[in-house]
C-alpha cells in the first residue's frame, strides 16, 4: 500500500490461522495489526500458543510505499474567461454569464493534486480574467509572476484574440502574445504547460472550428520552441462536445470544466510526478 504521509500507514490484516492445536489457541504478532508502519518492509512475526502451551510460528513481510510526490508544487493557471470558470446562466438565451470559482479548472485541478499528493501543499492559483486577449495580457502576467511566485504556469489563452482580431489576424496575434507569456515563465524558472483551445460549437459565442484548429497548430509550434508540455484540452474534450461546451458554443459547462481540470491534472501528472 502506500503511504499518506512520510511517516507510514496504518496496516491491518487478518490473523494467521493455527490448525492442529489442543483447545483455545491465542495468537500473537509484531508488529500487530492496525499499527503504523513506516515506508519501506517490515517483517512480521506471528507466534500461536495452544491450550498444552504449543507454540507454532509464522512470517510475512508488509511492504508500503512513499507517498506519491510532485517536484513542483506552486501552480498558476492564467487564462480568460475559461480560466476564470465562467458559465451561462440558464434562461437568458445563452446571453448572461456568471462566474463560478468552484466550478472552475484550477479548483478541479487542486482537488484532484491534494487528492493524489496528500504529503504535499498543492497551491493552485486561478488567475483568470474574463475578455483577455493573449496579446495585451503581459503585464498582468507578470505582475502574478511576481506575486504567486509559481513553479509552474498553465497558459490557456487565445479565444478572445480571435474573436476580436481582424480576420486571420487575431489568431497571429493571440499565439504570439500566448508565446511572450510562455518565455516570460520560462525565462523566470517556471515550468510552463501550453493547453489547445477547446472546440467550439453552434451558438452566439461560436469561434468557427477552423479558426481554432489552426491555432492550435501553431501553439503546438510554440510548445516545441519553448520546451513547454502541450496540454490537448481539444482532443479531450472534442468526442463529447455536446455535453462539454455551453450552450453559447464557446464556454464550457460543469462537466466540461471537470475534464478541462482532469486532462491538466493528467499532464502535470505525466511530466512532475516523482517516479
């Protein structure tokens, strides 16, 4: 098994059994059951007496292993409005959005490291800011640089650049500016994961699919120049997007946060656990 903490796990395991004794027999073993064993193997001893004072004895050995580990533990996800956690409000036609901090990815990201890491002080730092365009958003990112002091950053940015730019050249400048961001970490001593847009579908905030298929192209570009780990939130989330993104076609619901927060959890996982 392995352990919560650095100091061992509790083990419990049932008695062995005796055959062959006269009347009552009592079994006694050290270390007993349902005491704390520390990382590493320990022998267990196990000696049954009978009514005629026979002794019989028997060892096995309890193994537990260190609790799991990540090198890195200062996390700070920046991004937009899907960073922040926005979700429509029902009722409104899709036109209304309200924040929801408990929904978002770096809450579900936090959740699940505290969960897998329990030796560890996991820090998620939401750092969304709704309508960001990844081209002006240097200063800021910066400023949260010097203020969380991340040992990793998870850029997810570039919708707005889109959605606002001039045709073809919002997608120039939303990686461009995704790329100033992910030098300004890396630069800084941070390991830097670059997440993929997450599709899009039919509805009033719609980015045409194409339009977030090429930039996606070119952030993996990025990924590679920058030595940054790519996170494919698209491919995660695109085999169920009906279910995943809102009904505004471009925000995405309860259940597509979750798996926006596991598929990050999975790539910090693969790259920073301690093997």
């Amino acid at each position: 098994m392995t352990a919560p903490t650095g100091v061992g796990a509790t083990v419990t395991y049932p008695p062995p059994d005796g055959q062959n004794g006269e009347g009552a027999v009592t079994v006694a073993c050290t270390p007993d059951s349902g005491t704390t064993f520390p990382v590493g193997t320990t022998a267990v001893e196990c000696v049954i007496t009978d009514s005629l004072n026979r002794t019989g004895s028997c060892t096995f050995a309890v193994t537990v292993a260190a609790p799991l580990r990540l090198r890195r533990t200062r996390i700070m996800a920046f991004g937009d409005s899907i960073t922040e956690g926005q979700i429509v409000v029902p009722g409104t036609d899709s036109a209304e959005l309200v924040t929801r901090p408990d929904l978002a990815y770096p809450t579900v990201l936090s959740q699940l490291l505290s969960a897998r890491y329990t030796d560890q002080r996991i820090a998620v730092f939401n750092r969304g800011h709704a309508t960001e365009q990844a081209a002006k958003a240097r200063s800021r990112f910066v400023t949260d640089l010097i203020n969380d002091s991340p040992e990793v950053v998870v850029l997810l940015e570039g919708y707005n650049d889109i959605i606002f730019g001039e045709s073809g050249l919002g997608i120039l400048a939303g990686v461009a500016g995704v790329n100033e961001l992910a030098a300004e970490a890396r630069i800084r001593g941070a390991r830097v994961f670059i997440c993929t847009l997450s599709p899009s579908k039919a509805g009033r905030r719609q980015i045409p699919m194409s339009a977030i298929r090429e930039t996606n192209d070119r952030l993996r570009v990025v990924a590679r120049g920058e030595g940054a780990y790519l996170v494919d939130v698209f491919s995660a989330l695109l085999p169920d997007v009906e279910a995943n993104v809102s009904s505004d076609g471009l925000h995405l619901t309860e259940l597509g946060y979750r798996r926006l927060g596991e598929t990050v959890f999975a790539a910090i996982r693969a790259d920073l656990e301690v093997q």
